[in-house]
C-alpha cells in the first residue's frame, strides 16, 4: 500500500522471564524455529512440527497427550495414536537438542515448553495493546500456514486458533486506528489494521478520510479503488453505501454525473 510504510518485523527478545531463550518459534507464516546463534532446530516431519506447534499454542496450559493423539491422528485406534505420538516426542526432542537447554517438559500424561525457554512469535500479538500495538507487525501470514491438511481434526483446530489469532489482532487495531486524529498517524494504523483484515471497510474509509484531509484527493480515491477490488474478490460484495457516499463527498462538485 502507499502512503505511511508499516512497522518492519519486531525481533524477538533475547531472554525471557527464566533466563536465556533457547529457542525462537515463529508460527505465523511459514513455521520457523531457531537459536539465538542461528542454528535452525526445526523438525522435518510435518507432525512432529504441528506437534511442536499445538505445544506452544497452548501455553502456559501443559498439552494433554491424549488431546495431542486426538488431533494429528484422529482416523487412528486409541492406542496407535499414543504410540505414534511417543514416536513424534522422541523425534521432536532430538530435533530441539542442539538449543543445549531443555525446551520441553515431558511427562506421563502431558507436554509443556519450560517457562523462558522459548520466545513464541504468537504470544507477543496476543500481548499487544493498542498502546503498544508494534508486535502486530509479526501477523504477517497465515498461522502455520504451511501445516494445513495434516489430519481433519487439526485442521478444525488451526481454524479455531487462526481466527482467534486474527480476532484478538483485529480489535487491537481497531482501537489504535480509533485514537488517531493526525492523518499521517491514521494513514498508518489503517494500513495495518488492513494487513489484518483486507476486507475491513472501516479501515479503508479512514484511509480515504485521511488522504482527503491532506489534499490527496487522488490517493483517496485509488483506496476506494482498492476497496472495491478487495470486496469483489474476496467476497463478491460491493462496497457499503456508506463507503461509496465517502467518495462522494471526496470527489466534490468536480467529480459528481
């Protein structure tokens, strides 16, 4: 988008509340996990990743073992399941060992991450105020968009937890576009607010508001464009009357029959 350029891509911290950070996980986008040195400790198998994944998303809850059965092997008897998820922890805790600390607590009946031992890039957005609202830059993506189709039972799961993810980023942006009066600061929250949700009319009307209020009458207009382009592609809509007296009002005598 023109206009005000969106916040770069916050860096994850370097120690958390019990020490180092071992680990830095990044679910958004295409699953990530690296030491601070760099050193990539990501599994290769898809379900050890997902199963890596529903561990850290359900912090600071342990995962129950059998909730974890459930989801990545949902077609399979009871038992087999379980014994394919003891297969999937010996595999993930191999993957995780170059990190030189312990990542996971493993028990009888459930898994957890030690407290600090990992940054968790979805813990930061869903800390985000609209006072602080610079870890939304991280919602880049899809969450773990690169695990769809692994069982039918987590992909039902990942649909919960990626509106989830969206619905929490999507009110903090609401309220931080609320509390912009300058134009340049509106043109900037809008923007994010619509890296959340593209089909958000409300941020694109801010956005024509603000270009209008500084004289770029045209720019306002190419966002109503946008707009446009936007809702009939995602959901074959046109925009709200609302919208288009918006870009009435924008275009003036000039612009009107």
């Amino acid at each position: 988008m023109s206009g005000a350029s969106p916040p770069s891509k916050k860096q994850p911290p370097e120690t958390g509340p019990a020490g180092s950070v071992a680990v830095r996980l990044r679910l958004i986008g295409q699953m990530e996990a690296m030491t601070p040195g760099g050193v990539s400790v990501l599994p290769p198998g898809r379900k050890t990743r997902a199963l890596l994944a529903v561990v850290a998303l359900s912090t600071p809850r342990p995962a129950l073992r059998g909730r974890l059965a459930e989801l990545l092997w949902s077609r399979r008897p009871e038992e087999q399941s379980r014994a394919s998820l003891r297969q999937e922890i010996h595999r993930l805790l191999e993957a995780l060992s170059p990190a030189g600390r312990e990542i996971l607590n493993v028990t009888r009946d459930n898994i957890s991450l030690h407290p600090g031992a990992a940054w968790v890039d979805v813990e930061d957005v869903m800390r985000a105020t609209a006072a602080f609202p610079d870890s939304l830059s991280l919602l880049d993506g899809d969450l773990l968009e690169d695990l769809s189709g692994i069982d039918a039972t987590f992909d039902a799961w990942l649909t919960t937890e990626r509106e989830r993810l969206r619905d929490k980023a999507r009110i903090v942006a609401e309220a931080r576009l609320s509390e912009q009066e300058a134009p340049e600061s509106a043109i900037a929250a809008a923007q994010q607010l619509l890296m959340i949700d593209r089909a958000h009319e409300g941020a694109w009307r801010a956005l024509m508001r603000a270009y209008a209020e500084r004289g770029e009458r045209g720019m306002a207009i190419q966002a109503y464009d946008r707009c446009r382009a936007v809702l009939v592609d995602l959901m074959d809509a046109e925009p709200s009357a609302e919208t288009q007296a918006l870009l009435v009002e924008i275009r003036g005598p000039a612009g009107k029959g």
